[in-house]
C-alpha cells in the first residue's frame, strides 16, 4: 500500500470577529452596546476625572447601576445609545472592534423631531480625533435614519475639547446658563448649549 502524506496549511489568522454596526467610520464605527461591555464602561467612566464633566459630579457610580441602566436603555424608545468602537485596521494586528465610548441620542421627541447628543470617550482615547468622527456618525444616524431636524448639546464651560468637538461638527453656540453647576476643580461653572439643524 503506498504511503499517503497528509500536508497542514497553517492556520490564517482569524478574522476580526463580526459585530453589528450601525454606521462605519474610517477609524471608529458605532456600534450595539452589549451587555459584557458594562464593567468596562464602568471603570471608565465612574472615575472622578471623567464625571466631573457631567450632569452630576456629586454622585457616586455603582457597577449594579450601570447594568440597571443597560436593562432600561434597551427598552427606551425615546433613546439610542451606541458604542463607539475603534475599527480593527486601527486597533491593531488580528485585532476586532474595540470599544472605546459610547455616543448616545437622547429625549427623541416625535413631533419636534428633536434630541439631544451627548458622548463619552475612554481616557486613553482623548484627543485623537476619535470623538469627532463618533459625533458625526452620531449625526448622521439622526439626521438621516431618525428622520431628526436638529440636535442640541450641553458643555460645561471648562470642557473646552468636548465644545471643539462640537464646533468640528458644525454645531453653533445657543446660549449660555450662568454658574449653573459647581465642579470642585473649578467653583461654580456656566452651561452652554450648542445646536444643530438639518440642511436639508
């Protein structure tokens, strides 16, 4: 009987895993959070540094919360939340999405066809031009899949890179609410507000 030699290839490198996007950036894409995301975004964002640029500097973030709000966004009609993830030809060799944020549309209201944007990016993505993209894919998705006519934020007067984020994206400023929050770094702050209207 002749001998039969069975030859391997190599295993290829697997393919970035497949996650389902809701619009696709050159560098992040945003994308459906899931739910073993949450501790990472926990960590991240309950950190004093990162909410004292929110609506509520004072409150302290528990892990069980941020799995109670996961189980209501899910169900909220009037909101869409996505993650930002950094694509996987920037995140690195063999690498998939990798989540770096979220990007989320608040207060939908049908009749005005209004919402307000808010964003969130971890901290070893800051000013890398990661949060402008996100944005404008935030933007589009409301303009042109929620059927929105405008879009309005609020920074805290400090956060001069989320208002340049703002500014990057087309965004005016509205009008400002004076010492309206108090940051321990920084006393008593003003709240500006930004907006955005639909071309067309």
């Amino acid at each position: 009987m002749q001998d039969i030699k069975c030859y391997f290839m190599p295993a290829a490198d697997p393919p970035p895993m497949d996650r389902p996007l809701v619009r696709k950036g050159k560098a992040v894409s945003l994308g459906i959070h899931e739910r073993e995301e949450i501790p990472a975004m926990y960590r991240e964002f309950a950190g004093a540094d990162v909410q004292k640029f929110l609506g509520r500097p004072d409150r302290l973030y528990y892990l069980e919360s941020e799995y109670d709000w996961y189980d209501r966004l899910r169900k909220d009609d009037r909101s869409r939340v996505m993650a930002v993830l950094l694509n996987p030809d920037v995140a690195g060799v063999n690498s998939s999405y990798r989540l770096i944020g979220n990007v989320g549309i608040h207060g939908i209201h049908p009749v005005n066809r209004t919402a307000e944007l808010g964003y969130l990016l971890f901290r070893d993505y800051w000013g890398k031009g990661y949060a402008t993209e996100a944005v404008s894919l935030a933007v589009d998705y409301a303009f042109e899949t929620l059927n929105l006519r405008k879009l309005f934020a609020r920074v805290f007067a400090p956060n001069g890179a989320s208002a340049a984020v703002l500014a990057k994206n087309g965004f005016v400023s509205a009008g400002r609410l004076s010492g309206q929050l108090y940051i321990k770094s920084h006393g008593y702050v003003d709240e500006v507000y930004y907006e955005l209207f639909r071309n067309h």
